[in-house]
C-alpha cells in the first residue's frame, strides 16, 4: 500500500477534522445538542492547525477576504457556546461557506472519481451545475 505525501503530524490533523466532522453531524442529528456542536467545533479547529501547521492557518483565518468568513464562524461558536446552538450553528455555517468556499469545486472533483460511486455523484454534481463542465476545460 503507498504511502500518503502527508507528516504524522498532518495525518493525525486529517483525524482530529474528521473526528470533528463526525461531532457537528452528531450534534446536528441530535437536535443541535450544545456539547457535540461545541466539540466538533474545536476538534475541526486542533486538526486545521495540526494539517496546515500555526502560521498558515493564522494567515489563513486573517485575510482580507476571510475576514468575514472568520467573523462569523467566531461568532457562531460563541453563540454555540452560549446556548444558542441552532443560530450559532446557522452563523457558523454562514462562516464555512465564506472560508472554504473556494475548496467546494476540489471537494466535487475528488468526489466524482470515487471508484464505485463517483459517475453517479459527477452525475448529479453535473445536474445541479457543480461539476466541471465543457467550457472550463483547459484546451
């Protein structure tokens, strides 16, 4: 099995995101419980600094353009913190959307070449107008 380009310390990050990801869908499923929400939040945010290391993921969070992003993903965990896990959630999700919003075209790329499933899921990516389509191609 090939090794993967990533350190130890970047692969444990890749957990600690996933692990958060995990949380948040839990405490989305359990209807917006504040302590899943609130751990989700800060196992994403140990495993983005433990992938991009301390300074990307400040310089990241802190330009110009993000700015907004962070604001609002800050806010939301405050508000998730302080007992408003729906609007928090809602905030927070606002937030994410300004911050990576950029990754979401990569994300439905890597998708559409799953092996088993990924002709349905560029399919329907296709559909909704996410996917690549003739005209951005290169050539």
């Amino acid at each position: 099995m090939p090794t993967m380009w990533l350190s130890d310390t970047q692969k444990i990050g890749v957990a600690f995101c996933s692990g958060g990801g995990f949380f948040l869908l839990g405490g989305i499923m359990m209807f917006f419980d504040r302590a899943m929400l609130a751990m989700g939040n800060i196992l994403f945010l140990i495993g983005l600094t433990l992938t991009l290391g301390p300074l990307k993921t400040l310089t990241f969070f802190t330009r110009r353009p993000k700015l907004r992003g962070t604001a609002s993903f800050t806010l939301g965990i405050i508000l998730i913190l302080l007992r408003w896990p729906f609007f928090g959630f809602l905030i927070e999700m606002y937030g994410i959307l300004v911050l990576f919003g950029d990754f979401f075209a990569t994300i439905a790329g890597f998708l559409g070449n799953v092996p088993v499933v990924g002709p349905y899921i560029a399919a329907a990516l296709q559909r909704v107008g996410v996917g690549r389509g003739n005209s951005e191609l290169p050539v």
